[in-house]
C-alpha cells in the first residue's frame, strides 16, 4: 500500500491511498485503502490522513476518520490522536500505521508494527526518510 | 505551527533490517525520495494539494517496489486487484475504486470518480468502464505482474491455501480473538 497526504498554499488538504490489496486474498476482498474515513480522509478543518496495514481492522475502526474527529472534537494534536487511534487498531488485534498531516503543517507517521516505508518534506524542501522503528 | 507540507508511506509491516540487502534498502529510500520530490515540486509550483497527491501516487504506484499499481500483489487466483481512493479536504469531495484490473494508475481514476461523477466509489469492469470513457489509461494485466509477487503468491499457496497476507510482514504471531493471519504483507 502507498499513500500521501499533503497540504498546499492555499492551506488545502488532501489525501490519497493506493494499494494492490494483500496477497492470496479471495472472494473479492476489499481493504480499508477504497473506504472513505476508514483508510483515506481528508478535511481542511483537522487533519488528512492515509493508511496501511491490516484492512479489516482499519475499517472496523473507521481509523483515518476517527483521528479528524479526535481532533476535531476533543482537542487533540495529530500526533496524540494518531497514536490514540493506532493503539485502538492494536487492542482490537490489527497492526500497521498511518500518516496525517494536520492543517497547520504538523504531522504524524505511528505504527505498530516493526517498521513503516515513510518519508516527509519540509516547507522548504528538506527531505526525511525512514524505514524502521 | 508545523513545518511540513507533504507526507508518504510506502506500506507497513514486520521490515526486519536483517532481511533487507543495503542494496534493496537504497532503492526504496530512492523511491520514497523520487516520489517526495515530485509532490514537492508540484507544490512549490502553485499546483494543489490534490495534484500534489496525485502526483506523488503515481510515481509510487509506478515504481514495482511498492504494492500499488505496477508491482501490486496477486490475489489466490493469480490476479492484481487493486483499490484507491482521493479526498478533497476543502471540500469533502471524495473518489475511490476498488477491484480494478487494468487501470494504470488508480488514484486518477480516483479522482476521476470524485472529479467527473456524481458518485464516490466504483467496483471492477464499472469502474473499468468508467476509465475508458473519461480517458483514464488502461493496460494490459499483464503490466502489473513481477516475479517477486508471483512468487509470493506461490509461496503464501504453499504455505496455506486460503490464508491472505498484507505486504511487508514476516511471521507475525496470531492474537487472541483474530483470524490466524501468519506472515502478513500489507
């Protein structure tokens, strides 16, 4: 999976994720990546946000929803709220990660899982890479 | 006030530095960077944060490192399926599809549906229809295909016939009260 969130500026949010799904999957089964407010979320008012990891949980949990809500109605830094919300994807059994980036250019990348593919880019083009925990 | 204005993944998962060649880890550092690099750019040329994303998908999607687009894994049947879904933050517009088999990039297709229709989320040879008359780019299935996730597939079919597996994990332990995915790749 591959998602990124991005904030231009005119201070608008968007965010995108991509997938090809897991492997040996059947039936026709779908993800969190599709589900608006599960895997993918974006609102001008919080946060936007994309997912990666294991789909079932991401959508029980309305995850990429859920941490704009945590945000938009309790208060919370994106940080605080993406951990928040992961540790809710652990407690139910799920793993994987997230990335959000708020409306004032603050950002998160937790996961639980051993490592995350992530990368950031500053206003002014400084470039961060990071693979494991 | 923060000072970021695009972030990336490339999948999670159990990436275990001891199963990871300094050659192979300098080529995804390397993808991750093109892609940053091209979202940046798109913002520092005025574009959106809607094209930034885009963008920045492509070059992900178009790199058979990562399982999206080019390089997406098989489903038990041998097949690439894929899913992918845009929102809009300004104006909660969003677009997704899922099960598409022949789409070049999704995320334009995403954007498409959000952009182009009156709807927010299209399946498989609809969504496929879709792409052809909006003139979103359509290829061949066999683009997709890598022998590293076909090889995956063999082996995950190995291993067990009806099990599926996210990306990126190696030997994940069972949790109480889950289904038994072992070796998950997300």
């Amino acid at each position: 999976t591959v998602g990124c969130v991005a904030l231009d500026h005119n201070g608008n949010l968007a965010a995108g994720t991509s997938t090809g799904g897991m492997t040996n999957k059947k039936y026709g089964r779908v993800g969190d990546a599709p589900i608006i407010g599960a895997g993918t979320y974006a609102n001008n008012k919080t946060v936007a946000v994309s997912c990666t990891g294991w789909g079932e949980f991401y959508i029980r949990s309305v995850v990429a929803h859920d941490l704009s809500a945590l945000m938009e109605y309790k208060g919370l830094s994106v940080q605080v709220a993406g951990k928040t919300v992961i540790k809710k994807v652990g407690d139910l059994g799920g793993d994987g990660g997230l990335i959000a980036l708020d409306k004032d250019g603050n950002m998160a990348m937790p996961f639980n899982t051993e490592g995350m593919y992530r990368g950031a880019v500053t206003k002014d083009g400084k470039i961060e890479i990071l693979i494991y925990k | 006030m923060g000072n970021y204005v695009l972030v990336i993944h490339g999948g999670a998962g159990t990436i275990l530095k001891k199963n990871m060649t300094p050659e192979k880890e300098a080529r995804y550092k390397a993808g991750l960077e093109e892609a940053l690099k091209k979202g940046y750019a798109v913002l520092e040329a005025g574009g959106t944060s809607l094209d930034a994303v885009e963008a920045t998908i492509r070059i992900l999607e178009d790199n058979p490192l990562f399982n999206a687009g080019k390089g997406a894994v098989f489903t038990h049947d041998g097949r690439n399926e894929l899913d992918a879904a845009i929102m809009d933050g300004k104006t909660l517009g969003a677009g997704s599809v899922a099960g598409v088999r022949t789409i070049k990039n999704p995320i334009t297709l995403a954007r498409a549906v959000m952009e182009k229709s009156e709807h927010v989320m299209m399946v498989g040879n609809g969504a496929e229809q879709f792409a052809a008359e909006v003139g979103v780019e359509i290829v061949d299935t066999s683009y997709f295909r890598t022998e590293e996730r076909w090889q995956g597939l063999q082996n995950a079919l190995k291993e067990d016939s009806i099990k599926a597996k996210l990306d990126h994990s190696f030997l994940t332990p069972q949790k109480a009260g889950t289904i038994n995915h072992d070796n998950k790749f997300g």
